[in-house]
C-alpha cells in the first residue's frame, strides 16, 4: 500500500488543513466499510450490508465536498479563527489510530466483533462530526439542515452496524438499543456544546459594552 502523504499545514494553511482533515473523514467512511464487507465475505445478506455501506460512505462524502464548496468564500478572519481550530483538533490522527485498530480488529475474523467495538466506531464518527460541526460554525453558523444530515448519517452507520452485528452473531436487537443510546447522548452533548457558546457569546458582548 502507498504511503499517503499529507501537505505541510503550517506552510500552505488552513486550505490545506481542512483538505487534509475532509479527506480524513472520507477515509474512515470508505475504510471502515471495506473492513466491514471484507470480514462479511460471500454471505447471503452482504448485498444489503453493502448497499448499506455503500450509502453511508456516499452519504458523508456530499457533506465533505460540501465543505470544500464553501471554504473558499469565508472572510479572513473566519479563515484564521478556522486555521487556529484545525490545528488544534486532532481529527487527522484519530482516524489513523482508528483505522489501525478496526484492521487489527476485524483481522481476527467475525469472533473479534463485540457490541463494545461497534460502539467504539460510533463515538469515533461522533468526534468527526463534533469537529465538522464546529467547522461550519466558524464557517458562519451551522446550517439548519445539518442536524437532519448528521442524524441520517448515524442512521446509515446504526443500520451498517447492525446488519453486520447480526452477520456475527451478535443480538440485532442489544446493537440498536446501543446505538439509539449513544445517538441520544450525542444530541445531548451538541446541545449542551451551544449553550456553552451561546453564554460565551453573551458574556463576550457584555465585556465589550462594559
């Protein structure tokens, strides 16, 4: 396998930073649904789990070129508040790490695979999104409709988890109740995330009248 070089962020900027985390985050889709479909193998139902990959994958990756669509028409100084974030946030890193360990993981064959493991993989894809969230803010504000993309991403990946859950023998139904508790706690995290914000900004306004 090539070794996939990553531009020097420090040198180009944050163009290339957010490049280089949105092709982070097309990886992580695309790899994690290979490892999937190649522990699944010949079986009778790997037409669905992989339509089914293959949506979430394709899913995520209108988000990110999305992304890279508006990027270029932020203000200067939405750029350096987006340069100071991307190179803070780890995102890059996090996805390798992860990635080593899914095919470390899914190496082992379908025995490997527990409900912690496929847990693990929705709080990797939640940071992800934390980070793509924050992203659009500095953006200008996150769209309206990127809660409702957010949430029919993590439909995708639950119903890919799930499928491929019950391919290995797991309980379908102890995975999905999993997956919806997690889903529950990620609403509530972004939630409590903008008000936070939402404070900050008040008590920032106050400062500058004051």
């Amino acid at each position: 396998m090539a070794k996939r070089t990553t531009p020097d962020r420090n040198e180009k900027g944050s163009n290339d930073a957010l490049t280089c985390f949105l092709a982070s985050v097309d990886r992580f889709t695309e790899t994690i649904t290979e490892q999937i479909f190649a522990v699944v193998g010949d079986a009778d139902d790997r037409l669905v789990i992989e339509s089914t990959g293959q949506s979430f994958v394709a899913q995520t990756r209108k988000l990110t070129n999305h992304m890279r669509e508006v990027a270029p028409a932020i203000t200067p100084m939405q750029r350096r508040e987006l340069d100071q974030f991307l190179r803070i946030q780890d995102g890059d890193a996090l996805v390798e790490r992860a990635l080593l360990v899914s095919e470390q993981t899914l190496a082992k064959g379908p025995a490997a695979v527990t409900t912690g493991f496929l847990s693990w993989i929705n709080e990797v894809m939640h940071t992800l999104k934390k980070i793509v969230g924050m992203i659009f803010d500095l953006f200008g504000g996150m769209p309206k409709w990127l809660d409702t993309i957010f949430l029919i991403i993590d439909e995708l990946l639950n119903l890919l988890k799930s499928l491929f859950g019950k391919r290995v023998g797991l309980n379908a139904r102890e995975v999905a109740e999993q997956a919806s508790q997690e889903e529950i706690c990620f609403i509530q995290e972004l939630k409590a995330l903008a008000e936070l914000q939402s404070a900050r900004g008040w008590r920032r306004a106050g400062d500058e009248e004051a």
